[in-house]
C-alpha cells in the first residue's frame, strides 16, 4: 500500500535514503570498507572500454556513470540509448564491458542491445532493479538495485539506486586498473556510506521546493541546466516534469545555452538549474547570470556552501546538503524529482498512472 501517502511516487521519493543505504550495502563490505562485486567471469583490469546502454530514466543514470567511470577508473565509455544502439553498427571492442541498466529488466530496446552487444563478444553486466527478469537470464553478471518494487510509473527511487551501483563498480574498476589508490576508495566508500543520511536531509526543503513548483506550474515551458555529472541530473528533472505534469521541458548543458536555448529564455520560460559547489560551480553560474540578465527566472537546487553565492542571483534556491562533487548527482536527483511530484499536485494531474504511459515499455 501507500503507507499514508498519497501517491506511490510520494511514497517512493521518500524511499530513497532506505534504499541507497539497502543497494549499498550489498557492495560494500562493512569490515573493510570496501567495494566488493560478486565473482566475476572477466577480469576488470583487462576491459578496454564499456558500452552502456538504457532507456529514459536508467540512460541518464548511465550518463552519469559514465562521469564517474572516465573520471575516476580511467575507463573510455560509450553510451547510447537503447533504442539507437540497437540500429546502429558499432564497432566494439572484443572483451569489451556491455553495460546495461534497468529497473524492470524487460525493456523490449534494452534487451535487444544487450542481445546485439553479447553478440559482438562483450561481457554482459546488467544493473537490474527486478533480478527475476528476462536481462537478468541473459546476462554474464546482475549487480541489484536493492529499491524493492517501484509501482509509480515515473521512476524515482530505482535512479539513486542505479546510481549507488554504478559508483562502487567505479571504484571496483578504479581499484582493478590502478587509478584509485586504497586511501582513496576509502574516502570515496565514506562518502558513499554517508548518502543515506545526507538524502534524509533533502525532505528538510520541501517548503522551498514547493515555492519553486508554484513558479513551474504556472509556465508551458522549463528549461533545466546543468553542467558536468548534474547535467544528467537536469535531464532526469525534464524528463520527470514533462512525464507527471505534462508541462514541457528541457534540458541543456549549461554551456550550450549560448548556442541556441538562450533566445528562448524571457519572464515565462523558468530555468531550473542543478548547481552543486564544486569544480564547474562558477561555469555554470556565469551561464545563469547571462540568463538571469536576459529575464529568466532562476530556480536554482545548489547546496549550502553554493547558497551564500547565489543570493540575490536566483529567484529561489533550495539549498541541499553539501557532499562531495562525486556523490553530488544522488543528492540532486532526489529535489529535481519532488519538483516534478509537486508541479503534478498543483496541476491535478493523474501522478502515478500519467496518461499515455506504461511501467514496463516491452514493445519497441
Ligand atoms: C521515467 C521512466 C522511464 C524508464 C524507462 C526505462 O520516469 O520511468 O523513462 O526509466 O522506460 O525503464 P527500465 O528501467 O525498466 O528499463
């Protein structure tokens, strides 16, 4: 049941903190402190590259693994979503890495990636919220997503679990190849085991989250910006909007709103923009200025050491708790998707069953 929400995707949003905890858990050895895979039939240090594929929510989870796997385990990834991967013809790398997400294990694109990727001699890792489905059949290694049952059609809490899988095989690879020292995936597996509270913290803004979806609900178009590993995140914020409350949205890489976006932007086109502290904070800011300086609206999700930055600047800002710049993308998701939850309320619309919509896509 719904335990009192009243939606199962109010439900499921705030499952996050539970189920990032649950998912870690399962990879990370409490005595050590270490990230430990279950036995694999390929050896980690000798993959040249990784090919990821998903669809909708699971590709920009992808999106964001592969941040971390170039970044951090020097590994070259390519990534496509499914229902393009599958028509094209790449050329992989035999003993490559096929990596595949999904919460249902049954999207009719995914699976035939994988099919297409198995046959071009890749290892098949799937990242798999349902572990009794037919990708996980078909594949060498299912790494879980421990996020239970997801009713809600828009996905939600499945995403941070994704997330939190893919961040220990980074650092699994990472370790296998030599580019993160012990000391270091020490500090990366804190960091990790520090999200569950940290995620809690998220709910503390509601208020100024529901400010932000008075702003949204009012408008027919959004246009979310992100830059780096919250770029995907600003995708999953469109995606999410555009799903439960029907508004149109789009998400731009911060740095490419000079090569076209920026025409759009006046008084009745929000911009809501993922803005951690970290490396690509001022990038992304001076985007917001040219913005703001143009007459958008800015609806900013930063944390608070980016809080004191952006006063004056943004419109409202919901300050998130401050973690590190690798673990900042799971801390973001969890408001982009409350935003999108909070425009649907306002808007009336049917949130758990959006019209057009089913949970499982097993058609192409
Ligand atoms: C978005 C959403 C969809 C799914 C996509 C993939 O909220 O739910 O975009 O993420 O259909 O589904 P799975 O993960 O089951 O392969």
């Amino acid at each position: 049941g719904k335990d009192g929400y009243r939606h199962f995707m109010d439900k499921e949003l705030h499952e996050h903190p539970v189920v990032i905890g649950q998912t870690l858990q399962r990879l990370i050895d409490p005595a050590t402190r270490r990230v430990m895979l279950p036995d694999l039939p390929f050896d980690l240090a000798g993959l040249p590259r990784a090919a990821i594929t998903a669809c909708g929510s699971a590709f920009y989870a992808g999106l964001i693994g592969r941040y971390w796997l170039e970044g951090m385990a020097g590994l070259p990834v390519d990534i496509d979503v499914a229902s393009e991967l599958r028509y094209r013809d790449p050329p992989l790398t035999p003993g490559g890495l096929g990596l595949l997400i999904s919460q249902s294990g049954e999207t009719a694109d995914t699976l035939a990636a994988l099919r297409g990727m198995r046959a071009r001699g890749q290892h098949i890792l799937s990242v798999l919220n349902v572990e009794q489905s037919t990708m996980a059949r078909e594949s060498d290694v299912v790494l879980g997503t421990v996020a239970g049952p997801e009713i809600s059609v828009a996905s939600t809490k499945a995403f941070t679990a994704q997330l939190s899988v893919l961040a220990c095989l980074t650092i699994a690879i990472g370790r296998a190849r030599g580019t993160l020292t012990a000391a270091q995936e020490q500090d990366l597996v804190a960091e990790l085991l520090d999200l569950p509270s940290r995620a809690n913290e998220v709910f503390d803004q509601a208020p100024a989250i529901r400010e932000m979806a008075a702003v949204v609900a009012e408008a027919r178009d959004v246009l979310y910006l992100g830059r780096g590993s919250s770029f995907p995140v600003a995708m999953e914020g469109a995606l999410k909007l555009k799903e439960v409350s029907y508004i149109h949205a789009e998400a731009y890489a911060a740095g490419e709103m000079k090569h076209g976006p920026i025409s759009l932007i006046d008084s009745t086109v929000p911009i809501v923009a993922t803005l951690p502290s970290g490396r690509l904070f001022e990038k992304t800011l001076s985007n917001l200025q040219e913005a703001r300086a143009r007459g958008g609206r800015l609806l900013v999700f930063t944390d608070t050491e980016g809080e004191a930055r952006l006063r004056g600047l943004a419109e409202i800002v919901v300050a998130l708790p401050t973690v590190s710049e690798f673990t900042a993308p799971v801390i973001q998701t969890i408001p982009v998707q409350m935003l999108a939850y909070e425009v649907a309320l306002l808007k009336g619309t049917d949130v758990d069953q959006p019209r057009n919509l089913a949970k499982s896509v097993t058609v192409e």
